[in-house]
C-alpha cells in the first residue's frame, strides 16, 4: 500500500471545522464569524485604504488574501472565508456594480426584459479570475488546521440588489416582478442559478473546501414565495455541488426564515445550516440539529456590547446547541463599531468551553 502524498498529508478531517460539517461533534466548537474580514480592524482600513475603492480590493487577489488573512492573524479561526462581495456576480455578467461611502451598492436597476437580455455570462469565468486567484492564495497560505470557504449570494438575494439598483426597505419591486411577472424573474433566477453554481464550483477548484450561500433577505416572502425563490435556487446548488464536487459540504443561511428554517433544511439537503440572531435555541436543537449541522448566532450587537452580557450570552449558544454538531458563529455580520478586544474575548470563551 502507498502511503499518503504530501498534499493528502492532512486529510480534510483533521479540520476541526469541516468534520463538524461532516456531523462531528467537535469540542470545543469550531469558531469564524460572518465578515471576520471588515472595517472593525484598523489593518483592514489601511488595506482598504490603499486599493481604491471596494470592488477594486475585492479584484485585487495580493491584497484581497491580506485582509482574508487579518483576522486569522489575530484571532486563529477555525476558516478563513474568501474575501470577496456576493454582488461580484452581477458585475460579471455585465450589471455595473459600485460602492460608493457611506451609501451601500449601487446597479443600474433591471425592471423589465430588456435589462435582463443585456446580461451576459461570456465572461464570468475572466471577470471572475481575480477571486479564483486569491482563493489559490489562501490556500497556500493559511494554517494547516484552518479551513477555506467560499463563498456566493443566494440568487433570491442577489436579485434583490439587481431589480432594486440598490439596497431597499421593503423590496417592493423585486416583490412586484416576482409576484405579477414571475415568468421574467425566473429567467432572471434560473440564470443566477446557473452562473453562481458555475462559479462555486470554480472557487473548489481553486481550493475552497465548504461553500456557504448567503441569503441575507429570505425572510421576507410568503412560505409558497419562499418555497420558488430561496428553497427551489438552493436546492438547484446543493445538489449541482454535491454531484459534481462530491464531499464539498454546502452552508446554508436563510436569514430571516424563522419556522421555514426546517423546511428549508428538508428540502435543500444542506449540510450545514446558518442561524440567524432570532432561531429559538432549543427549537434549533431539537428540530434542525438532527438534520444537520447548525451555525450560529450570536447578535452582532452582543458582540459590541462585551463584558459578562456577552459572556453569559455565548455560554448559552454553548449549552444548547454545544451538544451536536456545531460551529460557532454571529446571527448576522460583525458590525464596523466592534471593539476587536471583543472578538479575543469570544474566541477565548469558545475554546475553553466543555461540556
Ligand atoms: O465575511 C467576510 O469576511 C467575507 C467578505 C464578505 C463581504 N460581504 C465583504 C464586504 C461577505 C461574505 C459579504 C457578503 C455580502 N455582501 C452580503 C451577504 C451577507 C450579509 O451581510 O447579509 C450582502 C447582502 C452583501 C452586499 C453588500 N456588500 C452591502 C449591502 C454592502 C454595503 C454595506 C456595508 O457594510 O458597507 C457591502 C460592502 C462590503 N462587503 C464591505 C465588506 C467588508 C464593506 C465595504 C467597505 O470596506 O467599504
């Protein structure tokens, strides 16, 4: 028998944060946080500060593995998540995406057919390259016990951004296409579907190891809504990576879903599940955690907050979700106000739980 080449030396399972995914209980729970990456750290600021704008970093793959990189430094994750933005999608299909202080993302907004016909996925792949390349950067740069995410929006979510032109309090347009001309917004996200599934698998290639797909607004539609626009394109992904990129584990996050979490878990075949501030712990124990395993979900807020208030708020994610497969993470993104000491003393508090 041959024995295992260098590049097999540490086989996947010795990553405490993919053998959770893979239904290990792991203790002490494998820790990252959503936008671990971010304006909370002063290195990243400086990064930030000579690459240009947002999206100009984000092409940048020198400086894109940097900031990917920061908060592994002082922090020790158990992942490190791609640095990237979920709206590099459409900007690759030819909807010009920009970021512009204090004012969020900006798109040319799609409100009719014409909008739709003149995208393109000619050049996703060369568009795209960029973060392919940084993703191979992480990947010959991070600690061996840190494992690599990629990463993309969910298409419901992203389509959001291309109906609105930008972010929206109550999504009304992109409701309006979806409910009154649901034949064009179906192409619009049957042709997501397509293109982030072509670039997920692109980013394994390049060596991401998990895939976490971000839907930021699933919690907004009605069930029968929700069930054709967040479960349906989900699942369409779940399943393209499982059979094309077998062993790859897919993260789900329907922020928002509240009881149609469980739905969601039955009918995507996620591996993991991402939880929201709001879940019910226990509920997500008893109904979710046989299923799969669960993320989460510390309020961002919490995490400004510190002191014992946070402390006594991580002990509780611990106990109740601390008994099956989890990983430990924020309900939403780190907010830019965070206190960085803040994040130590989390980190800390995870690594010495026991049960
Ligand atoms: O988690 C990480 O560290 C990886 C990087 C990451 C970013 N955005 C970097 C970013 C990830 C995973 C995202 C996902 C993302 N982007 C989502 C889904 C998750 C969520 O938070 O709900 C959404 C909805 C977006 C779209 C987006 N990007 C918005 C609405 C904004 C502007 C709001 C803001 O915080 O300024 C961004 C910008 C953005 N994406 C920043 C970062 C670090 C801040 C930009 C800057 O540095 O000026």
């Amino acid at each position: 028998m041959e024995g295992p080449t260098n590049t097999q030396r540490f086989s996947v399972s010795d990553k405490p944060f993919l053998r959770a995914l893979k239904g290990e209980k792991v203790m002490p729970p494998p820790v990252w946080l959503m936008r671990q990456a971010g304006r909370y750290l002063p290195e990243y600021r400086a990064t930030r500060g000579e690459a240009g704008g947002f999206l100009d970093l984000c092409y940048n793959p020198e400086m894109a593995v940097e900031v990917t990189l920061q908060p592994l430094r002082r922090y020790n994750f158990d992942a490190a998540i791609l640095f990237s933005d979920i709206l590099v999608v459409p900007d690759a299909l030819g909807q010009k995406v920009s970021f512009t202080a204090g004012e969020g993302p900006r798109l040319p907004p799609i409100r009719d057919e014409s909008g739709l016909k003149a995208l393109s996925s000619a050049k996703l792949h060369d568009h795209l390259a960029p973060v392919y390349e940084t993703v191979r950067g992480l990947k010959a740069s991070i600690p061996e016990k840190t494992a690599l995410i990629g990463f993309a929006g969910a298409p419901w979510t992203v389509a959001t951004y291309m109906v609105e032109g930008s972010g929206s309090k109550d999504y009304a347009e992109t409701k309006k296409m979806a409910y009154g001309q649901p034949k064009l917004f179906e192409a619009i996200i049957d042709l997501l579907v397509q293109n982030t599934g072509d670039y997920l698998i692109s980013q394994i290639d390049a060596g991401a190891e998990a895939v976490q797909i971000f839907d930021s607004w699933a919690g907004i539609l009605p069930e029968d809504q929700f069930a054709r626009w967040c479960i349906k394109p989900a699942a369409q992904l779940t399943e393209r990576i499982h059979r094309e990129r077998p062993g790859i584990p897919v993260i789900g996050f329907p922020r928002g879903a509240g009881l149609l979490y469980e739905r969601f878990v039955d009918e995507t075949g996620v591996d993991g599940v991402s939880l929201d501030t709001t879940m019910p712990l226990a509920w997500a124990a008893k109904v979710l955690q046989p299923k799969c395993t669960v993320q989460g979900n510390l309020d961002p807020i919490m995490l400004i907050t510190g002191g014992e208030a946070m402390d006594q708020a991580i002990d509780r994610i611990l106990e109740i979700l601390g008994n099956g497969p989890f990983i430990f993470n924020l309900g939403h993104g780190i907010l830019p106000s965070t206190p960085p000491e803040n994040v130590a003393r989390l980190v800390e508090r995870v690594r010495n739980f026991k049960a």
